[in-house]
C-alpha cells in the first residue's frame, strides 16, 4: 500500500486525534468535485460533503461551509446566520486559513480554528465522504460524527 501524500497523513493524524476511527483513502482519480468523487466512491453527489471556505467582508474571517454535493450555498441566507456579509475567499487565503489549496480542504485539522456550518441535508445518509488534504484523498464518515469532531453547526445552507 502506498503511503498517503503529507497533507493527507495530517488529516489522518487529526482524525485519529480526534478519536475517529475513519480511513484516508487516495484514489487513482481525481475526487476535486463532488461529481468527481461521487463517481470515484460509487455514491450519490449528496454523500459528499464539500468544504467551502467564505471570506467575511468587513471582518475578512474565515466561515467553513460543509454542504451535501448537492446542494449550493446560498451566500444571502448565510448572511443571516453569520451576521455579515460573505464573499468568495481566493486561493490564498483558503490555504493560510486552512493550510490546504482548493480541492482538498478537509472539514478538521486546519491552519486556524474556522467557524463552521454544517449543511442539514448531509444528516439524511447513514455516511457521507469528505475530502482528505488532496485533490485525490477523501475518507467516509458517519455525518453525526463530522459535526462532532468539526463541532460545526448544523444550519440549512440555502
């Protein structure tokens, strides 16, 4: 078995601290988008949880979105429930918040401590997949226990 990229291994450390007994898995293909990953894993595009990181416009915060595949965030109903505006974070800043790039932002062991949202339509699956540090690593996890070990809030997102 191959060892997993370095990012991936920081995200398989974070799980095992975190008590969580999920596997990091890299796959041959890309898993970038929640297409690509549902196709890699044989699940539907709802089983797969999408990291987005948003950027606070007057405050420049860090907001972490877990949204089903499915669905898109809807920036104007996130507003409400983080009380500022959001815009779209570029690719550095989602890598000095998070330590990883686009494509690979897993849901824990960031750079910072991020606020998090968790989408409510992820709890409708017995498991979910998110991404693991690469544009290629994910792991499955039960969704009660992403918003244990990310302590995010479950919200709808749209």
């Amino acid at each position: 078995m191959t060892p997993l990229p370095p990012s991936a291994q920081r995200v398989q450390q974070t799980l095992q601290d975190l008590g969580c007994t999920c596997r990091v898995i890299e796959m041959p293909v890309s898993t970038r988008t929640a297409a690509e990953a549902a196709e890699a894993v044989g699940c539907q595009v709802g089983q797969i949880a999408k990291s987005l990181v948003f950027k606070t416009r007057k405050s420049k915060r860090p907001i972490l979105v877990i949204t089903s595949g499915a669905n898109r965030v809807d920036v104007k109903h996130m507003r409400q429930i983080v009380g500022e505006k959001l815009g779209k974070a570029d690719a550095d800043f989602v890598r000095e918040s998070t330590g990883y790039a686009i494509g690979g932002v897993p849901p824990v062991g960031h750079a910072h401590p991020l606020e998090t949202y968790i989408d409510r339509d992820l709890l409708q699956y017995e498991h979910i997949w998110a991404a693991a540090g690469t544009p290629r690593a994910l792991f499955r996890i039960a969704p009660q226990e992403l918003v244990r070990i990310s302590g995010g809030k479950v919200v709808a997102v749209g």
